[in-house]
C-alpha cells in the first residue's frame, strides 16, 4: 500500500527565519525520493510538514489529493534522534508501534524477523540506554518499517552507522520497498546513498531552503556503484551543491 504526496509551493517561516521558500514536489504512490543538502536548508521541516507536525506559513501539503492535517498512522517519520520509548525493551518497542495499528494479530510473529534484520536479536530484551546510537537508530528504523506505513518519511536513518552496517541496511530497506511498495520520503547528506536508493532526488539549498534541482533517476536496481551512469548522476549532483568545483575555481576563490 503506498499514497501519492503532494507539496504545491510550501513556503515556511520561523518567525524571520525562511526555512522553506516556494517548494513544489510531486511524489509518486510508492516512489522513492531523497532530499539532499546541506544543514539547515529545511529538509527536516519538510519532513516534519509532511508527517502532520508542523503546519506550512504558505501552499499547499496533500497526501493522496487529500489535505494534510495532524499525524496519521499511515504517515511515518523515523526522526533524526530516535525516539523509542525508554520504558520498554526493543521487542516491546516494536509490539508497542504494532499495537497501534491493524497489523498486530498477523504480524507479531515477525517481530523476531524485525530485530534480526537489525541485527539486534541478542539486545531484543534490553533498554533503549542499553543499546549504542547505531542500534538505537536501527531499532527505530525496523519499527517503523513493521507498521509498514503507506509513507515513511525518513530523516538521515542510517547517519550514525559505520558503512558496512550502513550498506547492509541500504540493501533490506531497498528489498522492503520492493516487497511493501510503500512511498519513501528519505533525508541525507550521502549523495552516494541518494543515488543508490532513490528514483527522484531533490536537491535543496539553505538560507531561504528552496530546490535547486529535482533529478529523476531512471537507473535499475540493484545499482553499482561503480557504473558511469552512477558516477556521473553522483557528480552533477555534487557540483549542484557546489563541493566539485574545477580545481583552477577553487583556487580563485581563495587566492587574494
Ligand atoms: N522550530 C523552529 N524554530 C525556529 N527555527 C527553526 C525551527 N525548526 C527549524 N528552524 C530553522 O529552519 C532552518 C531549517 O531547519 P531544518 O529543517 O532543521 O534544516 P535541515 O534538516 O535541512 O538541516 C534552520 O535554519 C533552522 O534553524
Ligand atoms: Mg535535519
């Protein structure tokens, strides 16, 4: 199951802070989409806009044509910082999101299925203050993905793992689109994890957060990483965020 989104010239504003200007993005019943930048260009606002937790100063939010007003369970935001609850263990952080949903009766039986993907079978009974930052991080991806919501809005999910875990977790979170068909919505800083996962991706700048490119990625899956299409893709989208400079740019910039 999967729902369509649609952002129609959102402008937000924190008191004289333009975190968002004029930004319009079509998203797809079960597309994939990241949004890159750097800090501070409102890609967590957005997020927060399209979950229901914040509101927009201007424009326009929908999810399947319908306006979109407050949380919904169908809408999920795996934040930056995890949000598990202290009080219960991981297994019981996972039936707990069940709980809150249809799925409970038929989907219980997996939550050992969850915590292996994770690769927290042997922590299932701890606490969240047990566990480091990278399992805690992954124990609130895993839940999220077993209410298996129409949309999941992802927001840096895999920022605080070392790379092995962080590529494993890019291969089951691609098979669990895959499998789910839900609409992913995914925040990072890696351009190279955005080229790897994503059909569409929107590139944002800061001060006022607008796009600066929205590229669509027609490249099959799985993705290599080593392909020129890949490396290309990688490269326009770095010099749109201004990091691949010619090297005789770079050296008139600070030059006196
Ligand atoms: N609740 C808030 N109150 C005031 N300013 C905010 C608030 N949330 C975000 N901002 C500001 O809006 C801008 C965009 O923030 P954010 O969406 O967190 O960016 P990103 O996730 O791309 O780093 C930043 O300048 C940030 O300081
Ligand atoms: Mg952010």
């Amino acid at each position: 199951m999967s729902a369509s989104i649609n952002i129609k010239n959102v402008t937000k504003t924190f008191e004289t802070m333009t975190a968002l200007d004029d930004v319009s993005i079509d998203i797809k019943a079960g597309e994939f989409v990241t949004l890159v930048g750097t800090s501070g260009c409102g890609k967590s606002t957005l997020l927060r806009i399209l979950s229901g937790l914040e509101t927009v100063t201007d424009g326009e939010v929908t999810c399947d044509e319908k306006p979109i007003k407050g949380t919904n369970a169908n809408r999920i935001m795996v934040f930056q910082e995890h949000t598990l609850l202290p009080f219960l263990s991981i297994r019981k952080n996972i039936a707990f999101a069940l709980k809150g949903t249809k799925l409970y009766k038929t989907e219980k039986k997996n939550i050992d299925h969850w915590l292996s993907l994770a690769g927290l079978t042997e922590f299932a009974n701890k606490y969240p203050h047990q566990l480091s930052g990278g399992m805690r991080q992954r124990a609130a991806l895993v839940r999220a993905l077993a209410v298996q919501p129409e949309v999941l809005m992802l927001d840096e999910p895999l920022g605080a793992l070392d790379n092995f875990t962080r590529m494993t977790l890019q291969d089951e979170l691609l098979k669990l689109w895959q499998e789910q068909n839900n609409t992913i919505i995914m925040v990072t800083h890696d351009v190279d994890e955005a080229v790897y996962l994503s059909q569409k991706i929107i590139v944002m700048t800061p001060r006022p957060g607008r796009i600066k490119e929205a590229l669509e990625v027609s490249m099959s899956y799985p993705r290599n990483h080593a392909d020129s299409e890949f490396i290309e893709l990688r490269t326009t989208i770095l010099k749109n965020l201004n990091y691949a400079k010619e090297v005789k740019e770079q050296y008139e910039e600070y030059s006196i």
